[in-house]
C-alpha cells in the first residue's frame, strides 16, 4: 500500500470521527517575548499606523483588513495590479497584489520604477492573512521569515523559537515597494517614532487604543509601559506588533462552536471526503503549514519557496494558507488569480490549470458533484467565518485610517492637456497634507524629458472656462502667490519620460488648518497647445492632528 494511500486512508477514519467543535491548540508565544496587555495595545497602535512608513501613506493594517480576512480588500481593483515576469499590463501573468508607496529616493522625492510610476507600486503577490498566523512556522508565501527573529540592526538572536510573526513584522517596514524609501533603515523607522504622535493620522480609534493613549500619550511612554524603558528599537517595534497579532484568534466559527448549518454540515463532510483537501488543510487550523505547487501559473513565473531553499522539489511550491474566514478573502492563491470560492472549487475540479513537472504528489482533481461543490463552498464561506472578524468586533476592532477617509487625501480635478508624444503630464500628490508633514512631497511625471515645468500655487481654484489660450486653468492666475520651477530629469526630447519633485514640508501651524492650496503643472514643451502641455489641478486641504 502506498504512502499517499495510507495517509488517505488514516485521514479519513481520523478526520471522520473528529467533532464539528475541535478546538484550536494554545497560540505559541516565544519564551523570549511573553504577551502583556501594554505589549499589546504598543503593537496594536504600531500597526494601525501609517506613520510607520517613510511618507505617512501605509500602516501594516493598509494591506491587512479584519473584515476582508486578514488581506487586502483592495487586491480586486485595478490600481492593484502587478504586470507579472512578462512587465505588461492586461496579460494572463499580472498578478493581484497589493499597493505601496510611490518610489522615492532617500530625500523623499520621487524616482521613476519599472512599471507604476507615478502610481504607487503595486506587489508581486497578494498579501496573506494576518489573522491567525501566529501558528505558523514560517511567514510570507515562499516562507523567507523563519521562527528565529534575529535583530534588525545586528542580526543577533532575539528570540529562538516560534517567531515567524517577529521575524515577518521587521520586513514591510523597509521594503522600498510596501512602506518605504530606498535604502531605509531600520533605525530609521525607529528614529521617526520616537517622535511622531501615536495614531496621528487615524481616527476612530478603539477603547483599548483611547485608554491607553490616555495614560501614555506618546511611543517612548508606550514602550516604556510594555518594555519597562523608553528606548525604541526595530527589536521592540517586530516584538510589540507580533504580540497584538498572537491575539487574533479567530475560534467563533460555526465549526468551533457546532453550529454549522446542514448545508454547512455536508460541506464539511464533503471536505473531509476529498482526501485532497486534507492532505494540506487539516483540522483544526486548516493547514499544515507545509508547501505545495498546484500548478496556479507556470513554475518559471514566480519560483516560490525555491527562492529559500534552493531545492528543485520546493519550485514553484507556496506556503499552503489556513481556510479560517476564507470566505471574506477578496482573492485567491499567491497571485490573487481567483476571486471567488466557486472558481477555486473549478480549479481544484480540474486538477489545476498549469500541470507541469514539479506538481505536487498530493494534488489530484477533486470528483463532487454539483450539489456536493454548493455545500463544500458554503461550508468554507460562512461556516469557517469568526463573526467578529466578519464585522470587526475585538479583538479584531480597529481604527479607521487616514487613506480611508477622502478628507485626508489631496484632491484632484479638471483635465490635462498632451504635449509630445500625444501625453499629458501628471501631477504627483500622493502624501496625507497633515500639519507638521516634514514629508509633503509634490511632483510632476509624464512630462517632456528634460524640459522645464512651473507648479504654479495658488489660494483659490480658477472659475470654470477659464484658460490660458485653449489650456486649461485650474488655479486663478490672480491669487498666484508662489511658483516653482522644476529641471525635468528624463530622456531629453522625449515624450512622458520627464519628472522631478520637491519636498514642502507642511508647518505645524494650527492657522493652516482646513486652508487649502491649488496647485497645478504647466510644462514647456514645443508640441503642447502654445508650447505648452498642462497638468490637472490639486486641491490640497491642510489637517490638523
């Protein structure tokens, strides 16, 4: 009798006599970083703070929403689309990931990358569920964060057993894709908290987060509560966020509490009757943490966990995810290339779409009919979803963001107007204009390379109709107080390949509250209406934290 066989066979009189109501096993907490209730209202506010990336744009919870699963609710729309290996949009290899900064140079200014620029960038994978990871061995897709968290700075031990969330929690912060600049630092991540106010640019908040500012209102007093000193190290900082992420637990399920519905009930009969399902998703969690190539895109569009191991049996093999609130994920697989449970059950159905050699032994076409299909996608819809996590009750309440709320985003209107190469230059504002902003950055791309643009800044928006010639005017040129001429970098003379930026830092003057600035781009460019090819215009409403 063959391996593969046995273990069928054992997983079926095992998983056929196991309650509805398993109970999930104790979260494993590293000797070395013990859960406090301070540690975890730090970390709690650590990652709902989009003041821990380098342009206040990206909080770790940005791609890591309660309600949509524990992952981005944003993978589904077309700003989140990555081109894939073959670097073109709108082909069978672009990839739902998840959205970024817009690129930018230590300085803070803006700097063109491969593919999105002047959008912000945009992941090669979709971001997993941070709820209930705390069990995993290994973190990200192809499992590069392993359970020693080494420090940041000096790559000495810190903890030496069940740390993946430690280890995963430092990487974010200084990836110049996800939060931040090039050549970020960990120190620096930590130098800009030390004086930054805790959620400054969220509101909201919860009664946990509310009380606890209350007593301790800025990081040092934080940290000093959950670490007994006001230092704050990137250690602390992966320390305080995987101990708030070891508390979303998420065992409400209608299988936890044995509540499952009939339909439900045959799903999870049905799950448990496809050997293929619990080879790697077994109960209570879900998964076996273990890695699998089910043949979702070509082993040579993304090499996986080979990537880590350099083992030919680990091509093209991902981290197999847990299933618990599957069913508010908004994508599916490391690619995000399916979005809905009916189009995964098809896939499974059908054995995979890309079957090559490196398959995994495990993998095998799914035989249920119909009506078995309906119940196994109801059962893993509602009957693996915590309703707290659904409706984002605690633990799993949070704050609302600043990029959450229109009135914390630079506002654009009107039209531009195409110079060479048929292109209209954009302006690039993608930074929260709060008081105090050191790192307001404001940019013109798509324009003439190198050529000259005017950001022209005004304190009142143009009256409709009005132009310069047949360009649009979205600032009136009589309330102009200030202008800024900008060399544009690029190919000289071509068209589109121009850009440059600068940094106006915004003062922390509360007299600037709610006062808003029009700003606008006009470029020279010889094949533009009357030489000149024009941006769209910039409402930027100054708020106060």
């Amino acid at each position: 009798m063959s391996q593969l066989l046995l273990r069928a066979l054992l997983g079926h009189a095992v998983f056929g006599a196991c309650l509805a109501h398993a109970q999930l096993p104790p979260v494993p907490v590293p000797p070395e970083n013990p859960i406090t209730p301070a540690k975890t209202v730090l970390g709690k506010a650590l990652f709902w703070d989009e003041q821990l990336s380098s342009d206040n744009t990206t909080a770790c919870a940005t791609c890591h929403i309660p309600s949509a699963g524990g992952g981005d609710p944003r993978s589904r729309t077309p700003e989140n689309l990555h081109p894939g290996p073959d670097g073109v949009f709108g082909t069978s290899d672009d990839r739902r990931g998840s959205r970024g900064v817009v690129r930018c140079a230590p300085d803070q200014r803006f700097t063109p990358d491969a593919y999105f620029f002047p959008r912000a960038q945009v992941t090669a994978r979709r971001a997993p569920s941070a709820i209930g990871a705390a069990w995993a061995p290994e973190l990200f897709w192809d499992g590069r964060a392993g359970s020693t968290f080494l420090d940041p700075l000096n790559q000495r031990v810190v903890a030496t057993q069940h740390a993946a969330l430690e280890s995963q929690a430092a990487g974010p912060l200084v990836s110049d894709a996800e939060m931040a600049c090039e050549m970020r630092s960990p120190q620096d991540v930590a130098t800009k908290l030390a004086y930054a106010k805790p959620l400054a640019l969220a509101d909201q908040l919860t009664p946990d987060l509310s009380a606890a500012l209350a007593i301790d209102p800025t990081y040092p007093e934080l940290f000093e509560a959950a670490f007994g000193s006001r230092s704050i190290t990137p250690a602390r900082i992966a320390l305080a966020i995987a101990t708030y992420e070891r508390t979303l637990v998420p065992d409400q399920t209608p299988y936890d509490l044995g509540t499952l519905t009939p339909a439900q009930q045959r799903g999870l009969q049905a799950f448990r009757g496809n050997g293929a399902c619990l080879f790697c998703h077994s109960e209570p969690l879900f998964t076996d943490h273990s890695y699998a190539n089910l043949g979702v895109r070509p082993d040579a569009d993304d090499v996986g966990r080979f990537a880590q191991t350099q083992n030919p049996a680990d091509m093209a093999a991902f981290k197999v995810p847990a299933l618990r609130n599957v069913g508010l994920s908004p994508t599916y697989f490391h690619n995000g290339g399916k979005r809905t449970l009916e189009e995964v059950i098809e896939f499974y159905r059908i054995g995979g779409e890309f079957p090559g050699p490196n398959l995994d032994v495990r993998f095998s076409p799914a035989f249920l009919t119909p009506a078995e299909r309906a119940d196994l996608v109801e059962f893993l819809r509602n009957g693996l979803t915590d309703p707290r996590v659904a409706a984002e009750l605690p633990p799993f309440d949070r704050p609302r963001l600043a990029s959450e709320r229109a009135s914390t985003r630079v506002a654009r209107y009107g039209f531009g107007t195409s110079g060479t190469g048929d292109l209209a230059p954009v302006l690039v504002a993608p930074h929260p204009p709060f008081l105090g902003n050191d790192r307001f950055a404001l940019g013109i791309a798509r324009a003439l390379g190198g050529s000259q643009a005017l950001l022209g800044f005004a304190a009142s928006a143009a009256p409709a109709g009005l132009s310069i010639g047949v360009q649009p005017l979205w600032i009136a040129p009589t309330s102009w107080f200030a202008s800024v001429v900008l060399p544009l970098g690029g190919v000289p003379g071509l068209g589109g390949s121009g850009f440059e930026s600068l940094v106006l830092p915004i003062p922390a003057d509360v007299l600037l509250e709610g006062q808003t600035l029009y700003v606008q781009g006009f470029v020279i460019d010889p094949q533009g209406a009357e030489g000149l090819a024009v941006s769209g215009g910039a409402a930027v409403t100054m708020f106060g934290i």
